[in-house]
C-alpha cells in the first residue's frame, strides 16, 4: 500500500506529481473559526518557490494556492482544507532518457520495483516539488500553534558549516541560502557555483528551531514527540538523516556533560543547556525544540553516471533538465512546515488527553 498522510489529530494528504497539472494537500482535523485566505498561506509557499537565484533550479513555477475547501468567509470551518498549487512550467521532455533508464541515487528503479511502473516526468512523487504542498499545509498548522515561533536555516553545505559565533537571526533572510552567518554565505556562493561549473550538486544540512512550545506536548511510548518529528523530517524527499538537540555529539559526551542542569525559575525550572533539544521521554520540556535535518546532494547531475535500463542493460546516464544544485537550500521552509504540522498534531493530541 501506499500511505500519502501525516499526523493524527490534525492530518494532512498531499497528492499530485512534479509534472502533473497540479499538486496539493488535504489538511483535516484543522479547529473551526481560524482566519485563513490565500495571503496568509503564500509567503511560505513564495520563500520555497524555486527560479529565485542561480542557485536553485530555474524552473519558472509562481507556485500560487489555491483555496478549494474548508474555508468560508475566511475562517476555518472545521471541514477538510483543499489546497491546490497549479504546476505551469513542466518540460517533461527533458526527461526521455530517464524513462529508458535509471538515475542513480535517485528513486526511479525503488519505484519501479514497487509498482512495476513509474511517472519518470521529473520524478513524479519523488520529486522535491511535492514538498511545496507540505509547505502550505504547514502555513495552516502554523494558525493552531501561534504561540510558536519556528525558525529555520541552512548551517551546513557542501561540508562547510557556519561559524555559530557570527550567527545573526536577521542575516537569514539576506541572501540566497538562509543562512545565519554572512562570511559563510559568501563562501558558498563560491562552491555551488563551481558545483554547477562541474555539472554536479552538494548536499547541505538544516536545522530548525521551535521557541514558545510549552512543556508536555508529545504522546509516549509510540507516539513521542521527537519520534514523530523524525519520521515527519524523513518523509521529506532527500532528507537521510535527522538529529535532535545534540544528536549523534551525544553520544561523544559524558553523562554530566550531557544533562541539562534545572534551577528553579519564575515560572517553572529553567535550564542551563539544552543538549536534549527540549524533548525529554518524548515530551516536550518547555525549552526550544531543536531538529538538523541532513539533505543529501541532487542526485539528477550531468556528470555520466553508470547505471541500467529498464530491460537490465548497462548504460550510461546524464540528467538533463533544471535541477537544484543543492536542494538543501529551498529545504529550509519545507523543514520549518513539518515542524509546524508536527508541532499543531501534538498540541492537539495533548488537548484531547489532558485538557
């Protein structure tokens, strides 16, 4: 079978493909009475869009929404929200050799090996183009949880992270890779332009930070809440790896260096560090919920790569078409919409147990 939902209390269905008429979401169990239009769900939709510099693909997609359902006189209605973004820049014939062969690193043979049949047309559900729905279910979820704050960023790519003591908040929004550190931003402008130079791509990493998250959201033992972000962080096309708080330098530290020392506060404990990412025993501690999420290179490069056809021959394969030198960067709000639907199903689920 297939599964294309996400969530519990709050559930979300994308559907369509990267060069189908149109792709969408479904978001369900989405509270009445919340102030929605398009204008509030399009600048989220409008930092993913993709042709917005050299370095992300050029496709040429304005990637506006669509409100279909469960909107009426601009509240909520408590009814399933349709939302559809219409693709208008497809060029599916830059695509006529990956439909006789496979790309490696790409999941065309996987597919094609489930079904036994494939939309080889830039990947159809494979595509990092299915995120864009994601990212305006996540601009819904955002209105349940509006005491929160989600930011996210690019720390790493190609290998070079960011130096975490020029990280500025405000820098984010000023150049192409929302990157908190200037000095760093510049000098990847350098090694994505030499990726591209050599027809070949980078991978990058993600973290996203979530403030105002109060402590207790999250459902143990099979429904934890960093459980739930990881898998949700792991749905996302070309992500392979996910950590929370510290992630795998935890396990490089010893216990006293890894605690998160509690004193007593105002209004509760406050915390000296934050290794765990605020998520203790899957719950939420109050603290900021930290998640890195590591995007692997674009495997669609014009670098010849050995591969096979579809009858099993050996070939020889070189992606054409309009492709991310590094997908990684238009990840960052897509990360930052899965924080938030994660975020607004827990919020919910702990609203239904405890009040």
């Amino acid at each position: 079978m297939s599964v294309n939902t996400f969530g519990r209390a709050l559930r979300f269905t994308t559907w369509g493909e990267s060069h189908g008429p149109a792709l969408g979401a479904v978001v369900d169990g989405c509270p009445p009475g919340l102030a929605v239009d398009e204008a509030v769900i399009q600048p989220f939709l409008d930092a993913r869009r993709p042709g917005q510099s050299r370095f992300t693909t050029q496709r040429r997609e304005p990637d506006q929404v669509k409100i279909l359902s469960g909107v009426f006189e601009g509240k909520t209605t408590g009814t399933p929200i349709s939302l559809m973004i219409e693709n208008v820049d497809q060029r599916s014939k830059d695509y006529s050799d990956v439909a006789k062969a496979y790309r490696p690193g790409h999941a065309d043979y996987a597919y094609d090996a489930k079904y036994g049949f494939r939309d080889y047309r830039g990947g159809g559900r494979s595509s990092a183009r299915e995120t864009a729905a994601r990212v305006a279910a996540g601009a819904v979820a955002r209105l349940i949880i509006p005491q929160v704050r989600i930011t996210g960023y690019v720390v790493e790519i190609g290998g070079d992270a960011i130096d975490r003591d020029n990280f500025k908040t405000d820098e984010i929004g000023n150049n192409p890779f929302f990157c908190p550190d200037a000095a760093a931003a510049t000098r990847w402008e350098a090694l994505l332009d030499q990726a591209r130079k050599d027809g070949s791509s980078l991978g990058a990493v993600v973290e996203c930070v979530a403030t105002g998250v109060p402590a207790g959201w999250g459902a143990p033992l099979y429904g934890k809440l960093d459980a739930d972000l990881a898998g949700g962080m792991m749905s996302i096309n070309a992500v392979k790896g996910v950590e929370i708080g510290d992630g795998f330098a935890a396990a490089r530290l010893r216990g006293e260096d890894n605690a998160d020392p509690m004193q007593p506060g105002v209004d509760g404990p406050e915390f000296t560090a934050n290794h765990a990412g605020g998520i203790a025993g899957g719950i939420s501690t109050g603290q900021p919920v930290v998640v890195r999420v590591a995007f692997k290179p674009t495997s669609s490069i014009l670098i010849p790569q050995p591969t096979i056809s579809r009858d099993g021959e050996a070939s020889e394969i070189v992606t054409k078409g309009r492709h991310d030198p590094c997908v990684g960067i238009r990840g960052a709000p897509v990360v930052e919409a899965m924080m938030a639907l994660v975020l607004a199903d827990h919020m919910m689920l702990h609203r239904a147990q405890c009040g």
